[in-house]
C-alpha cells in the first residue's frame, strides 16, 4: 500500500472512531433521557447513583406513564419512612400533581397538612450532601415541619448567569466546582437546598415528569389561586425491590 493511501485509511479510521465516540457522548451525555432513563454518568453525589440490587424503590404510576424513584432512607429515615407506609396503604392513589411550576417542579399536595404516620407535622431532615438536581424528590415542609406532600424538581436547565453568580458565591456558600458542575449538566433548582428534606431521586420517568410539567393552568377564582387543567391523577405507588 502507498504512503498516500496509508495516510487516507489512517485518516479515515481516526475519523470513524472520533464520530463514533462523540455519538455515545451525545447519546449519552449525563441528564439526558434515554429510553426513560436519566444518563447519571459518574458524580461526586451519591444521590446521582443508580438503585443497587435489592434496595426498596417506588413506581408511581400515572395514566401517561411510570415515573421510578430511588429512595433515601439513610438521609431522611423519618420521611422515607412515611412516604412508603403511605403508600402501601393506597393513601397518594386518586391524588393529582395538582401544583405545577413549569420548569421548575410538580407537587402532589395533601389537603390535610398534618396528615402522617406519625399523627401530624413531623421534623424536616436536612442532609448538606443531597441537592435539589433535576429529579430529586422533596416533602413540603413549612415552619411547623414535614408534611406528607411530596414534589419533583424539573429543570430543563439553569440559566449561564445563575451558574455564574453560584461560582462567584463560591465555596462560602457551599457552591463548590463539583456542585457547580453538576447543576450544569443535570439543571435544578438550587435556592432550594438547605430548606426542604430530600427523599428519593427519579432514575427513570423524568420525560413523564416533564410532560406533567407542561400541562396548561387556570385560574380557580373561586380558591384565587392557579391550578392545573385536567391534571394528572397518581392510579397508584409500589413500593418494590429493584432488580437490575
């Protein structure tokens, strides 16, 4: 073979290779969905990680889709706790994601605030390690503490200004390069952090999320507030082992 010639098939191999690579990163960049799953890839957080064989996680399931949720028990025992008792009772079915804040979160909220396990508000739990990336998963809480309505962060993506004044803040405020980064490639709402206890996080469904999310509003001006038109309804949560 001429010199030329070794020169093109070299040349073309590198460029096969080169295509092929930056298809698997495109296809599988982190924070993109995927045949309903979020590509986690490898972070510093184990809250980006997925469910290992033989943890509890819960399905919820709605008419347009199952949404799956890898739980915290570790970091909030006490709303795990009420979460899952909760729903092997049956007691989310027929609740609808009655509050929705387009690109920012969905949230079933639970008339009876001081509805619980534990017979009403129970304590927040807040862990510094868990951030409020798309999909995690939230209990309302309020000054008296937790209540059994939960939510979901859904980002598309945070605006390069906000990323900029994060890394302004700076390690002071707990905006490390890490979570920074991460923020970046996942989207979130992180003035949440350090105000409301994470319970789980969503691996697979956030695309159902998302849709929910995009749902036209009304306005209720009998209660004045905004409400979702023709939301949502949970048919049921299960409570299941995984299985890889």
């Amino acid at each position: 073979m001429a010199r030329t010639d070794k020169v093109k098939f070299s040349l073309i191999i590198f460029i096969i290779i080169v295509s092929i690579l930056a298809f698997l990163f495109l296809r599988y960049r982190p924070g993109q969905i995927v045949n309903g799953y979020t590509q986690l890839g490898r972070t510093g957080f184990k809250q980006l990680e997925l469910p290992q064989e033989g943890e509890e996680i819960a399905i919820i399931r709605t008419s347009i889709g199952d949404i799956k949720i890898r739980l915290f028990p570790d970091a909030a025992p006490l709303t795990v706790k009420n979460f899952k008792n909760l729903a092997k009772e049956g007691f989310y079915n027929g609740h609808a994601f009655d509050k929705v804040e387009e690109d920012i979160l969905i949230q079933v909220t639970i008339k009876d605030s001081t509805k619980s396990i534990y017979g009403g508000y129970f304590e927040r739990e807040i862990n510094r390690d868990y951030h409020h990336f798309t999909g995690a998963v939230g209990a309302y809480g309020s000054r008296e503490g937790n209540n059994s309505s939960f939510y979901i962060i859904c980002n598309s993506g945070i605006e390069p200004a906000y990323l900029e004044l994060m890394g302004e803040l700076g390690d002071e405020y707990g905006y490390t390069p890490e979570l920074i980064k991460t923020y970046k490639k996942f989207g979130g709402v992180p003035r949440l952090d350090g105000d409301y206890t994470i319970l789980g996080q969503v691996f697979y469904g956030m695309d159902t999320v998302f849709e929910i999310s995009k749902r036209p509003l009304i306005s209720d001006t009998e209660k004045g507030v905004t409400v979702t038109k023709d939301p949502i309804v949970i048919e049921s949560i299960e409570i299941v082992t995984y299985k890889k």
